[in-house]
C-alpha cells in the first residue's frame, strides 16, 4: 500500500454497525467455531485504517489461557492489511500470556496458506465440523473449487 502504514485501533461504538454488516455479508450470522456460535460484531474487536478509510477487522474473544481469533477480515488483499491485524492480535494474547488461536475450513486454502506464512502452526484437526456450522446454518456452502467442506484446521501461535 502507497501513503501511511496501515494503521490498528480498538474498535468504537461507533464501528458496531459498519462491522456487523461486513461480518454478515462475509460470513452470514451467526459465525460458528469450535468454541461456539458468535455474533461477532458484540465482541472486541481491532480496525484496520489506511489513508483515512478503513481496510480491515479483527474480531477476537478472550477465556482463560487463551484468545481466539473469530474472525478476520480485509478489504484489500495482498497489501499487509490482514498481517497487521494479526500481529496486533497476537501481541495483545502476548501480552495477557494467552495463546492466540484461529480455525479455518479445510477447503480455505488460501487462509492455510496465509496463517502458516504467519508462522502458525497446524494445532488441531475438528472432524466434520461442517456438521456443527449446519446446525446453526442449513444453508452452507459444500464445496470450494472442488475441495468439500468438512473440517475445521486449528492454527496457533
């Protein structure tokens, strides 16, 4: 990205609104882990900003020992957005001693790709977790060029 750094604030109340609606054209509500259902727009949450307009959002839930990431977001691709939002995830579960942990869809390649450049690291298979998204979802996606949507991939730092 040209201009200033990406920039990474604390989510306001004034951003609850902007980040449900990105949440839900992303990913539909509400957003299911292994650690539960979330409406991930109540959660706290980083924002991304880049030359004044925001790029990016990182939702994430803290209990005890650990911080997960529920959901990251970036609005420009391939320009550090998403980095950002991670780096800074991961220094606040640094700071708390929490591990910051994720999951994403076995069919997801890009996301495997992006988070074990990040230096994650494969922690945990969740066998048929599509299985659990359905039951708060009826209606999702089966497959990803080609690949069928089954499991969950836990990735940790």
């Amino acid at each position: 990205m040209d201009g200033d750094p990406i920039a990474i604030r604390d989510v306001c109340d004034g951003d609850r609104g902007w980040l449900r609606e990105l949440i839900e054209a992303k990913w539909g509500l509400p957003v299911v882990s292994v650690s539960g259902a979330y409406d991930p727009s109540v959660l706290p949450a980083l924002v991304a900003y880049h030359d004044g307009r925001t790029v990016g959002a990182l939702t994430y839930r803290l209990a005890p020992g650990e911080c997960e990431v529920v959901t990251l977001n970036s609005l420009q691709e391939g320009c550090g957005v998403g980095s950002a939002l991670l780096q800074e995830a991961r220094r606040i579960a640094s700071r708390r001693g929490l591990r910051l942990w994720l999951i994403t869809t076995n069919e997801n390649l890009p996301a495997i790709r992006f988070y074990q450049r990040r230096g994650m690291d494969l922690w945990a298979l969740h066998r048929d977790f599509a299985e659990v998204v359905r039951r708060h979802k009826p209606v999702v996606y089966d497959e990803t060029e080609g690949i069928p949507f089954r499991h969950a991939l836990e990735f940790s730092y």
